[in-house]
C-alpha cells in the first residue's frame, strides 16, 4: 500500500468523511462558506477537499501542524509543481472513471481481470510521472514532499515499474492459460491455481508446433454447444478469480493514493488561493505559531475577520490582543461596534491555524483546542415549535454530550431571549461549569449582570475587552481593555434609527 500523506509526517489514515455533528453550525455562525468560495474559485474537488479538511481534519498536534506550513511554503515557492501533482491526480482518476463506461458489465473474473490489468497499466504510468517531478525540484525544502518523492523514488523505481509491467503482460494471458485443479468425491474441480509456467510464445513453438508439443490430453468444444462454452467459461472464472481478487486490490491501492493526492492538492491549492485573494487586497497574512494547549493564550496583532475582508468592499479594521493565560473573554460594548465580527476573526483563524494555514493577521499565536463551538444567537423560529430561549437551551443541551476538554466555545449573545436577571445567571452557571472542564471562552453579551459579575469576580484568567460606543469616531471597531458598562447605548441606537428616517 502506497501510504504517504501530505497531510501527515506519519502517514497515518484518516477519512475525509468524517465531520463532527455541529460542524454545519459552526460553518454558518462563522460565515465560512464566503472562505471556502474563495478558496475553490469554481473547482468543486477543491470545494470539497477545503471543507473536509478544515472542518474535520484540523489538527491538535503542532508537530502536524508545521508539517503543513512548510509544504505549503514550498507550493508557493514551487505553484508550478502544486499544478502537476493535482493535475496528474485528476487525470489518473479521470482515466479510471471514463474507463468504467466499457467494463460496467465486467462481473465475470475474466473480464475484471483484463479491465483491471489495463487500468493498473495506466496508474503505473501516472505514477511514474508523479515520481519523476521529484528529480525537477531538488530544491525542496519541507520534510513533507521530500519524504513523499523519496519514498516514491525508493519503491516504484524503473526496475521496479519495469517488473510489474512484465507480470501485467503474463496476466493478460494472450496465449492461454495453464491452471491446475483437484477432483472432489463428485470429480468436480476445486482449488483452483493458476501455474508458473504458461504457455510459451517462443518462434519454435510456432514454426515447429507438433515438435514442441508436450505429452498430455485435450478437447475440443463445438462451436453451437452453448452448455459447454457455459461450462468452460465457469471454469475459467473459477481459475481466475483468485487472481482478479488480487488485482482488484492492487488498483484499489493506487486508486487511493492518486484519491488522496488529488484531495490533499486540492487543499493546498485552495491555500494558495485564499493567499491570493487577500493580498489582492492588501491584507496581512502570517504563519501562526501553535502554542501548547495548557496554559491557554492568543496573541493577535491587526487580526481580522478574512470571510468579512473577502465580502465587502470596505476596508476591514483590525484589532490586536494581548490574552496569554486568559481562558476567559468577555466582550461588551455598543451595538454595531464590531464585538461579533471581533468573535468570529479569532474563530475563523483558530480553524485557520489548526489547519496548517496562513492566518488573517500581522502575528498571531494560540494555544491549540481539541474542538471548536459556536452558540450564536439565531432568528425567531418561524414554525413557532419553540419559543427563542427554549431554542437557545435545546442547543446548548446538544452540545454539552459531544464537549472535548481543551475545546473553544464562542458564544454570541447568548441566554438574551429572557429578562437579565435569569439570562445572566444561565450564562454565569453555564460558564463556570465550562471553565472547570478546561475549556476556553470568548463570550459577546449584553447582559452587564453577567459580564459585571465575570469582571469583578474575575482571576487571572479572565480579561474584559469593550467595543466603542459610535461617539468615539477615532476607534470605530477597535476592541480594547476595560470594565463592562451598565448601559444599553440608547443613545447610538436613538441617532441612528432617526437618522436613517430623516434620509
């Protein structure tokens, strides 16, 4: 099995299929799908691939995560040779598919077994070709494609190759075949086995058939006698099915390699892309730095939200943070101050990160998490099935089975649906159970019971961040350090709905 990945340093299996429940949640609250546009750019393969990967491949292991960063530096050293290797992907898998059109009735061993000889014959060839882009790029840097073409080099070599063709030629029996049998107590034919020495081709053979016949017993079967021919035929399957066997397993191998090459390019491909798109607009990006997941930290200097830089035409201001050993943020401030799209700049690049990719900041670096949630709030639910806060609380409720311990939780206004009183103290509860499992919290609210209550009882590992009110013109979405205020900025609220009437 050809088992090497450009995902992971040890080459470990792991399916693309495989994303946590919440994960559609987290896409929505996130407004992930505006990233992954961005990254495809109308490639559904590569769609596909980024959404897997960043949705359920993120990794908790830093070792896995700068195995990525420095493959991704090389692809945008070398985006030439990121081309070929998902070009030669799609082409091998293309090459399969469009076969599939002559051999969809291949059911008998006979015919999967030259279909499948054909097709491996091509995979071969593609592999080839894939191996051989080694030997162009000397200059690779990552221990990742370094590790992949050399593994390549070492067991698919020309002598290799070269032997494998020749058994392929064997296979396609062209001259017949020599199998070997035994007789049940019925005299019927079991245990079949294909012999080493098959009928020879050799020109004496050909010249002198009569000479070089060997000592042995035949028959001969009439064209019109379909029974026999049925007959006959059953007995070549039997004969050849163990061998059919063993070369639907081999193309199955390649086919996976090439499934994974084509996927894990993809990915990259998409990385590139979104480089692409946000320096077209003259952002900053950075290679993150993973830190350790105990004690928790983030440090961010001009973050921003990269789904929000990529939507609008406006330009993004970004923000810096300072919170080592902080596992909990509350965020406080006016309306339309800029707290939730502050929230959803450190979620998406937290997936960023833990992705191996490049994040949506001058610097950054934070603590890796085994998870990430979103409890955003969400409209009124129009079939009237509940009401909002009882929506609210069935969320949470089906959430807190699937926690993991060194897990994120970013809440958006949360607990709101109800009157201050209770919804501070739901959030309060609902916190503090959250922070003796380990996990980390940002935490957008409203409710200035709670987020006085976090900031006056607050330890070390709390830090209280505040959005400006629409009167401080000069730090318009800039979040910064202080206390929670006993306000619901009526004012900003007043000028602005009135404002917009006098239009």
């Amino acid at each position: 099995m050809i088992n090497i990945s450009l995902l992971y340093p040890d080459d470990r299996k792991y399916d693309l299929d495989h994303v946590p429940g919440h994960a559609a949640r987290l896409a929505l609250d996130l407004e992930l799908p505006v990233l992954f546009k961005a990254m495809a750019r109308d490639d559904k393969t590569v769609d596909t691939a980024v959404r897997q990967i960043i949705l359920g491949q993120r990794s908790t292991e830093i070792s896995v995560i700068i195995f990525r960063q420095q493959i991704q530096k090389d692809f945008i050293c070398y985006t030439e040779l990121l081309a070929k290797l998902y070009q030669l992907s799609m082409d091998a898998l293309g090459a399969y598919r469009e076969s599939l059109r002559f051999w969809l009735s291949a059911k008998s061993a006979s015919r999967r077994l030259r279909s499948n000889l054909d097709i491996l014959d091509m995979l071969l060839t593609q592999l080839s070709s894939v191996r051989d882009l080694g030997e162009s790029y000397p200059a690779l840097e990552s221990s990742g494609l370094k590790k992949f073409f050399r593994f390549l080099q070492k067991y698919y070599d020309d002598e290799t190759l070269h032997s494998l063709r020749a058994q392929i030629t064997t296979l396609r029996m062209d001259n017949g075949f020599s199998v070997s049998a035994k007789l049940d107590h019925n005299n019927r034919s079991q245990e079949f086995f294909l012999n080493r020495d098959q009928p020879s081709t050799h020109w004496l053979k050909n010249w002198f058939p009569l000479v070089a016949a060997e000592e042995g017993y035949s028959f001969t079967i009439a064209q019109r006698d379909e029974s026999g021919l049925t007959a006959l035929a059953e007995f070549r399957d039997a004969a050849l099915e163990p061998v059919a066997r063993l070369m639907d397993s081999a193309v199955h191998q390649l086919l996976d390699f090439f499934t994974r090459l084509r996927d894990e390019t993809a990915f990259y491909r998409g990385a590139l892309n979104l480089r692409a798109a946000l320096e077209a607009r003259e952002y900053p990006l950075c290679w993150p730095v993973p830190l350790s997941s105990q004690p928790t930290s983030c440090v961010a200097s001009r973050i921003y939200d990269p789904c929000l830089a990529l939507s609008q035409e406006k330009r993004v201001i970004t923000n810096d943070l300072q919170a080592s050993n902080k596992s909990l943020l509350i965020i406080t401030g006016a309306n339309s101050g800029g707290k939730s799209t502050f929230l959803r700049a450190l979620g998406v690049n937290q997936l960023l990160l833990q992705s191996g990719l490049e994040t949506a900041a001058q610097e950054f670096s934070a603590s890796i998490c085994d998870e990430v949630y979103t409890h955003f709030k969400l409209e009124e639910d129009a079939s009237m099935h509940s009401g909002k806060f009882e929506e609210e609380l069935l969320r949470m409720a089906d959430l807190v089975p699937h926690l993991k311990a060194t897990a994120m939780f970013l809440f958006n206004e949360s607990f709101a649906a109800t009157n201050e009183r209770e919804g501070a103290e739901i959030a309060w509860q609902i916190c503090t159970a959250l922070l003796e499992k380990g996990i980390k919290i940002i935490f957008v609210t409203h409710l200035y019971t709670f987020a006085q209550r976090c900031y006056t009882q607050k330890g070390s590992n709390i830090l209280a961040l505040r959005a400006p009110s629409e009167e401080n013109l000069s730090m318009k979405y800039k979040m910064s350090e202080a206390e929670p205020l006993n306000t619901s900025f009526a004012k900003d609220v007043y000028n602005r709905i009135f404002e917009y009437k006098n239009k």
